[in-house]
C-alpha cells in the first residue's frame, strides 16, 4: 500500500510560511493499493490538491470514508473538481444509520445560505452510504472497517487491510479515562466504563502496521482549557501504539498554531524521550505532500 498525506492540520487552515514543511491544509489521506485502485480518508482543505493526483490516476471510480462532520474534515467537499465531473464514480462514506441521512448531511452543508453551489450541481456519479461499527466493505484489494472513537459527536476510526498489510487511521479521539463523551448507542454493553472501551479501542489497533493517530495538544495545552475538546495530547496518541505494539506511529492532525519549527522541536524531544527510555518505535509526523509505502 502506499499512503499519501493531503492534509493533516486540524480545525482550521493555516498559509504562512511557517506552515509550509508539514502543511496547514486540514486531514485528508490518499490511500493505494498495488493495483492502483484508491480511497480517501477524510475530506479536510486538503482534498482540493487531490483531484491532480485523480486526474492522472487511470481510475475512475472511489469512495470517501469520513470519520465524521466537523468542518475540518468537510469543508473541501464541494472544492474537489472530480465530485462535478460524470467521468468519476463516488461513494461517500460516513457515521450515519442510513444513505438518505448521509445525503441529507451533506445537502445541508451545502445550503444555499452557506454555499452557492447545491448537491444537485454535482455529479450523477455521487452515491451515500452509511458506515457503522461493525460494518466492513472491500474496495479493490482492500478491506475496511471501523470503530467508534472518543469525540464530542459520533465518529469513526477506519481500518484498512490490504496485501497483508494494515494501517489504522485514528483521529479526533479524547482518551476515554480522561473525559467520556456520550458514546454511539451500540456501546451501551459497556456500560461507560473508561478502561473497557480503552482495551477495545486497543485490541482494534493491534496488528497494525502502521497506526496514523492525531496528536492535537502538548500536555499543558491540553489541561490549559482544552480538556473535554475531543482531542489527544502527543504523548496519549504514542501511548496508544504502544500499548497496541504498532511498530510505526505517525501523528496527524497538528494543531492550528504549531509551526514547522515548533513540530521540529517536539519531534526531536519526543525521540530523545523514546531513545532514552529504550524503546523501538519508529515516530514521525505527517507532512502534507509527503507519502510512505507500507
């Protein structure tokens, strides 16, 4: 697989040259498998820069999985060319009970007091489907499936497998013992308890190979007025994949203010950390542009 990072600011875009290394267009991820055929995670600014990629990519039909609905990881929806043409087929994803509730999300995102171009203007092309815990889909040589994650609204982890390979994409997760927002209904068997939803969320992650997982806050950020935002810290989101022994953990979603040298300087603090205390992980953040092969 190879895995292509459009976006991964988070909760809003950020120009400026101090933004230009690791991007300050918000979550958008291209992922490939070894026939070409492709998905999109997320629909963040980001996805404008992907109709390039699609437009040179012999494929002509996709799906975009949306891990939910706030505006980061939506507002590129009407800016991205290929959703207006009929030559491309799209099947939009997202954590809803059913298509028509799917389609009436985005319809009313578009409404014209918002934005002046509606759904109907898109292409014929353009299908909803709804994406649920428990639910898994094939898509070329790839398969999918999801988990309910820790966020203000209901949202969605995805997991895609493909050639023996997987990779996690886990964002907008608040750590369940440090603030439990009101879980999906299907969760009600757990009764709310913080460290059994941990454990699966754990046991979810496992066996991945490579774990993307938003790191939006530093530990004093995140206890300076931002607790109950939906949001990990950097060291929550390596936590996880150790926990879940990922040997490759990349952090996404970088917050709205960290400039390039700021993620520079934390980087570097955060491997001196894990190299002092012996321990084998290979860390990276993201940077828009950029793309791994797994």
């Amino acid at each position: 697989m190879k895995v292509r990072f459009l976006g991964s600011r988070g909760s809003i875009p950020t120009p400026g040259n101090s933004f230009n290394e690791y991007g300050g267009n918000t979550s958008c991820i291209q992922i490939i498998d070894n026939e070409d055929n492709y998905i999109i995670l997320d629909a963040g600014s980001g996805i404008k820069n992907l109709s390039y990629y699609v437009s040179k990519s012999e494929k002509t039909e996709s799906i975009l999985l949306l891990t939910h609905f706030h505006w980061d990881h939506i507002m590129g929806i009407p800016f991205f060319a290929p959703f207006f043409s009929n030559k491309y087929s799209f099947t939009i994803y997202g954590p809803k009970d059913s298509s028509n509730e799917m389609y009436d999300t985005i319809n009313n995102i578009l409404a014209k007091d918002y934005f002046p171009v509606s759904l109907e203007q898109f292409s014929d092309n353009l299908k909803f489907e709804a994406f649920y815990e428990g639910k898994k889909i094939t898509f070329g040589n790839m398969l999918i499936e999801g988990i309910w994650v820790n966020h203000p609204c209901h949202t969605l982890s995805y997991k895609i497998t493909s050639a023996g390979k997987t990779v996690v994409y886990l964002t907008d997760h608040e750590p369940y013992k440090k603030r439990l927002h009101e879980q999906h209904p299907s969760l009600e068997h757990y009764n709310h308890n913080a460290d059994l939803l941990h454990a699966r969320l754990i046991d979810y992650v496992r066996g991945a190979d490579v774990l993307i997982i938003e790191g939006e806050y530093t530990k004093s950020e995140y206890y300076n007025g931002h607790v109950g935002w939906g949001h990990s810290t950097l060291n929550d989101a390596i936590q996880v994949g150790l926990d879940a022994g990922v040997p490759y953990v990349i952090l996404h979603h970088h917050n709205q203010d960290r400039t390039d040298s700021q993620i520079k300087l934390i980087y570097s603090k955060l491997l001196a950390f894990l190299k002092k205390e012996n321990i084998d992980l290979q860390l990276a953040f993201a940077k828009e542009g950029s793309y791994i092969r797994i």
